[in-house]
C-alpha cells in the first residue's frame, strides 16, 4: 500500500513558483514558514529522504526567495541536503513524494529538473566556486544578477571552498556567501574552524555591538547608499578591534556580517534587502539548528536525523523492518568492528576517515582508541596525504572514503601515495550503485580509475569473511605498497561473519562453482547475485561455472588461463562502470594472451545512473540476478524459460 499524498496548508498550496511567494505580506511569512516546515515532517515521515538539514534553512529558504529574483538572480546550495523547502517552493511541492524514489525528482539540485537549481550538487564545499564562476560571467557579459551561495560550516572545512574564498576577495563581483552554522555537517564538525566559529558566536561583547550596529544601520537604510557605507565601515572597525579572530575573512576582502538568528524570518529578510544593495563579495554569518521546529529531531542524535527514514511523526518513533532472524551486518560496521581487532593486534594500525565516522562505522575505532583514528573533516584530498604522511613513518593507516569521495582525492591517490608506494589501505564504502542519493554518490568509477595507478592493488570482497580477510591481509608487514577494498552500501549476506582471519594470497581467485556451458568471472558483491541465478539456469539446463576473482589488479592469470582454455563464452559482473572496469581487464587479458571467446560484460552502462532503490539499479543496469540469466541465455542463444512467459 502506497504512502498518501500529504496536502499542503493553505499558503503553501498557493506557490507554485517564487513569484508567487513574493506577492505575500512580510506578515504572512511566518505562517508559510510553520506550513513549508509541517509538509517537510509529513513527507519525509511517510517517504524518507534528508530531514534535519532541511528543517534547518526553513525560514531562510523562503527569505531568500522572497528577496531575491530567482531564478535571474541565482542560488547554489552546497551539498544539497538542505534544498527540500528550495524544491517545494520552486515547483515541485505536487512531486514531492517522490523524492528520491525511482523515476522520481532527486534528492539533491538538479539542473536539468528545474531552472531554479542553478547548479547541481552532492558533494561538499563547491558552491563558492560555482557561485564565484556565475558572478564572474555575467560581470562579463554585463548583467546584473544577484549570486548567492549557502554553504554549511560543515563544508566550509571542504579545501575547495578556501580556495574559492581567495579568489572570491579579490573578484570585485556582487555576491553573497550565507555561512549557515549549525556545528554539524552529517557528524559533529572538528578541527579549528569549528572553534573559530564558535569565538565568534560566543563573543559576547562583539554580538551586543553587532547589534547595535545593525539597528543603527536599520535606521539610516533611508538615508542612501553613503549612511550604509559609513555604517559598515564602522562595524568592521569594531570586528577587528573587539573580535581578534573575525578578521579572517575580511582578510581576505570578504565583508562580514553577522552572526545572526537564522531561524527570525523578518530579520533575514531584513538583513538580506539591506546586503542585496551592498556591492562587492559579502559573508552572512547565520546560526541556524538541524531539525529546527521537530523536537524529536532537535534534541535526539543529529547524526541519526540527518537523514532517518520513515518515523512516526507524533512520537518521533524511527520504523524498524521486522525481526525475522539473524540478519547479515552492514559491510560498513564489519569493517567498524574489524579494524578494531587488528588494532588491538598490530599497533602500527590507524584509521582516518573525512568526516563519516557514523558512515563509515570508524567511529568505534574513534570511541575506544582516539589516538589512532581521526575524523579529519570534509577534507579527502587531505585524508589521503594525512595518511601517507603516517606511512612513511612505518605505521599502517586504513584511510576509510565513500568510493564516490574517493574521485575528490584522485591526484593524490596517485601522487602522495601510489607513486612513492606507500601501504596505504583504502576501504571505499559505498562502492557500486548507492540507491536514492543517486548519480553524485553512486561508487561507479573507483575499480576503472584504481585499476590504472601503478603500485596498486584492486580488490573487493564477495562477502563479510571475505572483507575481514582482504584488511587482515592488507595490513601485513609484508605488504609493501597501497591496497584497494571496495565493499556496497547496506548488507553483506553472512549473519555468521566473525570468523578467524585468514590471509589471502594477492591475485588469487577462487572457483565457486562447477560448469560446462559457460563461465561467469565476478568481482566483490556482485558475486552473490551470481549465486542467486545458478539454479535458475540449471533449472534451464545452462551448466555455468562461477568463478570468485577477488582481485581486479593484479588478475589471476593462472584461472584465467583455465579458463578460457575450458570455455568460449564467458560473462563477467560487476558493480562498476564497464568502461576500462573488470569486465575490460579480463578482455585485455583475452587479446593479450591470444584467446578467443565471446564475452558478455555486465555492469553500470556508459551513462549516468540516476536515483532509485539499489535492486531498482541493479535491474535496471542488467547485472542482478535476472540479468545474468537473461545475459546467459543470449549467449548461449537459449529461449526464455516457459515460466518466465507465464
């Protein structure tokens, strides 16, 4: 039974577009507020999706498109998670259930979905940039759009947003930074821009003169552009002498404003018809809270209500599936609990992950040892480096990534660590199709672009034994150079996983299954959806051998050439793309050795997947379980089975 379609109140069901919004009373706004707020609780209560972040920016979502002329002028949000009352506003509230869901609008800005989002995002600290870019091109060309980038603390850590920062100073363009500061990214934000801010927020001598600067600047907005000039200038004074530290970003000729209460609409509105006719490149500092306004979010685990699934919106009670058994592990906390136990074993052992210690289950390493395991922020290109760094003075560090992050510390993946082969051992979560958040986090490239960097080893485990067994193995003395672990999002398939490590000889494969007709070369997870269609195609008399390959670099030469000895079709599956993937390895092998057998490669197609459930993806990419029957049958020119006629 499908989830009812929430009806909006009486305000919000009359915005179709910003436009419409603007033709309300300032006096009304606090009303469309609680009403966009309460549709958000609805929705993301029955649906699911990203909760906190959204219920945070409420009152400035609709300030901003209340003073401002979206989409001429133009709004970037940084990451996206916060972009739900930016949707519903901007055309999508009737669409809105489907959020996230097969077919259905994205999670994230998404330019092709709407005029209104001016850039798409999903990944951390590029809305200064991109915001930067914009201004910098219609000051080009000459006209007069307002640009405006909300970026959280979390993702001001990002090292791209510092270097959009630099040039942002000095661009002389119209544009406006909203620091939305709330101390929490998906986890509680580290390190020392987290205390900066907060001297800033804390200040208390500095905020009773910021205020009455404000009220000052207030009443002589009458009097022109010249009484705000001579206003700011004053306030900026007062920053520098009251406040030592708010003077890094005017030091780098951004003007600052702020802190102010995020969540008192009149005031933002206020404040941003007051900075919308200040020229140049401009800082909002606004204090905000996640889950503002739903008091199990607000005082709960903002970790947890980043994003909850369904909940029971009255109690605040999260759904849970029903108990049916013992149930196999995330692959996420295997690792958690795993990295543990080798610590405990080898102290040469350190874990670092940028900002996803609850995502990446590090946190438990966290907890119990916290002098060897670091959140290091928003920051992979630094996670990376921080961890040759370790190498090079002979420990051993686990450098824990979303395969999708991953992509952001390429350069130094090869650079810092590959080309000095350093043993660093890369454990990329969320390898392959990562479901609802869709194209920006999907884990599709890591096996094309690992597989090409001299030095590296490429693995990934078919199950939970399998991964304890590749980081047991990677951390070994002996293992002189970096190592790569994919593992998927969600559950591995073994509730009887804690077993006994056992090293794994590097590039040796293993046979699962005995076959005739064909064979079927797997990598890591994918392999169980080999396993799944075995006795589909035995029941259609297809006699297929299943091989367990485990590594992608360096490729066991000594089955392949069993193999393809034995067999003239073969079908390979893999959960990445198949440009330059496994699939392509194992066809290079064929062409270099002088084989020759029709192969069939499935995997994520050359295109960009969009969002939807991971089986949804899977299906419709053509390497689950059906599609590998499907695969089988075409090569071997078999008719479809009479039962999946009926």
């Amino acid at each position: 039974m499908s989830a009812p379609i929430i009806t909006p109140g009486p305000l919000l069901s009359q915005i179709n577009s910003p436009e419409d919004l603007r033709k309300l009373s300032k006096d009304q706004l606090q009303d469309l507020v609680g009403e966009l707020r309460q549709f958000i609780i609805d929705n993301v209560s029955l649906h699911g999706g990203h909760f906190g972040a959204s219920l945070g920016v409420v009152e400035m979502t609709v300030a901003l498109h209340y003073v401002f002329n979206t989409p001429f002028d133009q709004l970037v949000w940084d990451v996206g998670h916060q972009a739900y009352g930016h949707k519903i506003l901007t055309g999508r509230r009737d669409l809105f259930h489907t959020n996230r869901k097969y077919g259905g609008i994205s999670g994230f800005p998404k330019r092709e979905e709407s005029e209104y989002d001016s850039f798409g995002v999903g990944h951390s600290s590029t809305s200064i940039s991109a915001a930067l870019g914009m201004a910098v091109a219609n000051k080009y060309k000459g006209e007069k759009r307002q640009h405006i980038a909300v970026i959280g603390d979390g993702a001001m850590t990002g090292g791209i947003a510092f270097e959009g920062l630099n040039q942002a100073g000095v661009s002389g363009t119209d544009m406006l930074i909203i620091l939305n500061d709330n101390c929490m990214s998906i986890d509680p934000n580290v390190g020392a821009l987290k205390e900066y801010l907060t001297d800033i927020t804390t200040s208390r001598t500095f905020n009773k003169a910021k205020d009455e600067i404000w009220n000052l600047l207030g009443k002589l907005s009458n009097f022109g552009r010249s009484a705000r000039e001579i206003v700011s200038r004053v306030e900026n004074a007062m920053k520098g002498a009251l406040v030592k530290q708010s003077n890094f970003f005017e030091a780098l000729n951004l003007r600052y404003f702020g802190p102010i209460d995020g969540h008192d609409i009149n005031h933002m509105v206020r404040i941003l018809e007051d900075l919308k006719d200040i020229p140049g490149p401009k800082l909002l500092h606004t204090l905000t809270v996640k889950g503002k306004g739903y008091k199990p979010a607000e005082e709960g685990n903002p970790t947890i209500w980043h994003a909850p699934g369904k909940f029971d919106k009255i109690t605040g009670e999260l759904y849970k599936s029903a108990d049916s058994g013992p149930k196999a592990p995330k692959y996420q906390d295997v690792f958690g609990k795993t990295i543990i136990e080798l610590a405990r074993q080898n102290d040469k052992i350190m874990g670092i992950t940028p900002a996803m210690p609850t995502g990446s289950s590090l946190r438990f390493m966290i907890e119990e040892m916290p002098d060897r395991a670091f959140d290091v922020g928003i920051a992979e290109q630094h996670a990376v480096t921080f961890s040759a760094g370790l190498a090079t003075q002979g420990l051993r560090p686990f450098c824990n990534i979303y395969s999708s992050f991953i992509q952001r510390g390429y350069d130094q993946v090869i650079h810092d660590v590959a080309i000095q082969r350093l043993p660093v051992i890369f454990c990329l979560d969320r390898a392959g199709v990562a479901g609802s958040d869709g194209a920006t986090h999907h884990g599709a490239y890591d096996i094309a672009f690992m597989r090409c960097v001299p030095n590296m080893i490429v693995s990934a485990p078919m199950n939970e034994e399998e991964l304890r067994n590749l980081m047991y193995t990677a951390q070994l003395d002996k293992i002189d150079q970096p190592f790569s672990i994919r593992y998927p999002r969600g559950a591995g398939v073994m509730p009887d996983w804690k077993r006994p490590f056992k090293e794994i000889e590097i590039g040796r494969g293993r046979q699962l299954a005995e076959g005739n007709d064909l064979a079927i070369l797997s990598i890591g997870h994918a392999g169980n959806f080999v396993s799944e269609a075995l006795p589909e195609l035995i029941s259609e008399d297809i006699s297929a051998a299943h091989f367990d390959m485990r590594f992608v670099k360096p490729l066991d030469e000594e089955l392949l050439h069993k193999v393809f000895a034995k067999f003239k079709k073969v079908i390979t599956v893999e959960d990445g793309v198949l440009m330059g993937g496994f699939g392509s390895a194992v066809l290079e092998f064929m062409a270099d050795h002088k084989y020759t057998a029709e192969i069939r490669r499935l995997g994520i197609p050359d295109y960009v997947v969009q969002h939807g459930s991971q089986e949804e993806l899977w299906r419709e990419c053509g390497y689950d379980a059906k599609g590998i029957v499907q695969a089988a049958r075409a090569l071997l020119r078999k008719k479809i089975s009479v039962k999946e006629k009926g």
